[in-house]
C-alpha cells in the first residue's frame, strides 16, 4: 500500500484472506481516519493486536513515521537509496528525447579542447602575474661619457694621405714578388685604396652607431628576462572525428605583446671592423699568380616539399602586426590528437603596472561554435640598480669595463 506520495513506498503486513481487521479508531484517538497515513498506521496497530507480533512501520515518509511513534508502534525508516526513481511526465520525457538526439549528433563532430599550461613546470594555469624590474635610463651624458670610453679602446685606423711607392728589396725572391702582383714597384705600398679606405670608414661609423644604440637601451635589455613568460598552449580533438580546416587565433589584448620565440640580444658588437691591408699585403693572401681565390658555391636546390596537411602552420605570423595577433592552421586535425604550442608573453617598459589578457580561439570548419581560452595577466614593477643586474647577467668584459666608468664618478 502507498500514500498520497507517489514517489513513497510503505509496506504493511495483512491477515490471512477473508479475516478483515477490526480497527477501533476510540483507542487511537490522535490518528485521523481521514488520512491516508493514519490509515496505514492503523492497520498496522490493527494486525499487531489481532496476530499479536511485533510489528513495525517502514516508510520513507515523515508523516506515517510521526503517527506510528504517537501510538506507541515500533519505525524503521526506509534509506534513499531504497526509492526508485520517479516515473518522468511528458516535459521530462521530451527533455531526454532531446538530449538522446543531441549525444548522437555530437557523436558525429570533433570536439576542440584549449587548455593553458605553465610553461616550465607543465601546471594548468588559468592567470599569471609578472614581477618587472625597472632600471634608470641612461642621460644624454651618461651615453656620451660611455661611447667615449668604449671608442678608445677600440681606435679608428689611421693612413698615410699619399701613396709612398717603396723599391722591392732585392732579397724577395722570384715567386715573394709574383704573389705581391709582378715586378711593380708600386705593389709594395703601405697605403690601401680610397675605395678600400671609404669602405672602411663607414663601417667604422656604423660600428660606432650601433655601439651608442646598444648603451642607450642597455637598461630595457637588462629588463627583458623579467618582462616575458613562458606559456604552453595545448589543443586536443578529443572528438570522434577530425576537425577540418582548424584556424587558431592568438589574440594579445591590453598592455601585453606575445612572442613565438623568446627575446635576445647579442651582446657580441665589441669587435670593430678590421682596416684594410696594403695592398703588397693583400696581394700576398691571394694565391700565387695574385688572382683571388675563387669561392665554390653549391647549386640552388629549391625545397619543394609541401606542408603536412595534419599539422598546424602559421597562417599570420606575430610579427607581421607587431606582436598583437597571429594565427595558425591545420587542414586536418585528427580526433584524439594533440599539439602544443610555446608562446612568450612579453610586457613593454611603458605597460609596468598595466594588466592584459592572452585570448586564444579555436574554429572549425565542421565545428558549429568556436572554442575560447582567455588568460589574465596582471603587472608588477620594482626599481632595480642597473649595475646589481648588469653583475648577474655575465655581460661581456669590456662592457662592464665601460659600465664601470660610471660607478666611478
């Protein structure tokens, strides 16, 4: 027998068949015949005093449990997982239907997962915070004072204005005189060219430029190792089928910039552009007959391997717009696959203390939506002295030798 409540089962004992019990309602005075509950509770009261056994009342409900304990009868109350589920009505039932339909339909499109990985201890990650330094500029003095120290260490040759042909000595022998270019006197000068000299004085000039370029950003280059992250990001086709024509945007918003490659800079300029040689000098490292030695150069061979249509490609390199978008493709993506992609988040001088966001987006040409993963990046700064940081970084020795010129003042 059962109450009012569908979903709660009560089970009762009965007589032998064709002997009804007598229920005496006077005795249960607090018990409404009225009420399903009550009703069972009686019986229940009813059989005990006909059969006399000990008889007990088993319910779900709080209802029949109170009336059996008012009179006195013995509970058990019947555990959760004893009920059965409840019948469905039709919104129910057009719900599972609908549901049924979409799992079978899902069954037959891949299925894009973008997840965002530390990219040196491989933790899932979902924000990240920078810590930059910050380092003083350099002033217009400062750079003066150190292109001026550099500069006489490393001197521009000095050549005669005219040319001073020499005799050849006599001793020279037969094959010392045709290396130099013949029996010339001329061809034992000291001076090279003008040509040569020119040549040579604009790369100086060069060198010189690029040596004051390199100073005055010396204090960013110093930055630069606490101003980028390391990320990966992995994407998995944990679908049953391929994704077709997959396009992967990586979006760089706010104050950040992100790289595929993470930023260097070579220290390795101290060496200036070698002076020309005289010519006797030139001539005597050419072969014997005073020719140049020619220079052997393998054919061209054009690579014309075509891409893997299962793996990703850049479709839009970082740097085409200025490490702020960028995006790769896959014609063919194979379900239960995987790849990874290492990326460098890097914050400029002028962002410190500024937040941004990594957004990576996922399409599909058989995928009806695209898949997101955003990461927040929040900055920090603090002011560091560039000759603390300089010390760690193991620049070369006359950098610092020149860098020293201004912690002597």
């Amino acid at each position: 027998a059962s109450s009012s409540n569908t979903s709660t089962r009560h089970f009762r004992r009965f007589g032998p068949l064709g002997e009804p019990l007598r229920i005496d309602w006077e005795e249960m005075a607090n018990l409404d015949p009225a009420k399903p509950d009550h009703q069972l509770v009686a019986e229940a009261r009813a059989h005990s005093l006909a059969f006399d056994r000990y008889t007990s009342v088993l319910s779900h409900d709080v209802g029949p449990l109170v009336a059996a304990r008012s009179i006195k009868l013995s509970i058990i109350k019947i555990p959760d997982d004893w009920l059965l589920e409840p019948e469905p009505d039709e919104k129910e039932k057009e719900i599972l239907k609908l549901k049924s339909e979409l799992s079978k339909l899902s069954k037959q499109l891949p299925n894009l997962s973008l997840k965002i990985f530390n990219g040196n201890i491989n933790d899932e990650i979902n924000a990240v915070s920078v810590d930059c330094v910050a380092i003083q500029r350099f002033s217009t003095h400062d750079i003066d004072r150190l292109l001026s120290f550099f500069i006489s260490k490393h001197p521009m040759a000095k050549f005669p204005r005219e040319q001073a042909p020499q005799k050849i000595p006599a001793s020279f022998s037969f094959s010392e005189i045709t290396a130099m270019g013949g029996f010339m006197d001329h061809a034992f000068n000291q001076r090279p060219s003008d040509t040569e000299i020119s040549e040579y004085e604009r790369a100086y000039s060069k060198f010189t430029g690029k040596v004051k370029k390199y100073f005055d950003n010396l204090p960013a280059i110093l930055e630069l190792p606490y101003r980028q992250i390391l990320i990966n990001i992995c994407i998995e086709n944990i679908g049953s089928v391929p994704a077709e024509d997959v396009l992967i945007e990586i979006e760089a918003v706010g104050g950040i910039r992100v790289h595929s490659q993470a930023l260097k800079v070579d220290h390795d300029f101290t060496k200036a552009p070698a002076p020309p040689m005289p010519r006797a000098m030139a001539l005597a490292a050419q072969n014997g007959m005073g020719m140049p030695i020619p220079e052997f150069r393998p054919p061209y061979m054009p690579n014309v391997s075509l891409p893997d249509p299962e793996d990703f490609h850049w479709r839009e390199k970082l740097k085409e717009t200025q490490w702020r978008f960028g995006s790769l493709k896959c014609a063919r993506f194979r379900h239960e696959k995987s790849w990874n992609l290492k990326l460098w988040i890097i914050i400029p001088s002028s962002e410190d203390g500024g937040t941004g966001a990594l957004k990576i987006t996922a399409r599909a040409g058989n995928l009806p939506a695209s898949v997101t993963a955003v990461l927040p990046v929040k900055t920090s700064s603090r002011d560091v002295g560039l000759w603390e940081i300089a010390q760690a970084f193991n620049l070369p020795e006359r950098v610092m030798k020149t860098l020293a010129t201004l912690q002597e003042t």
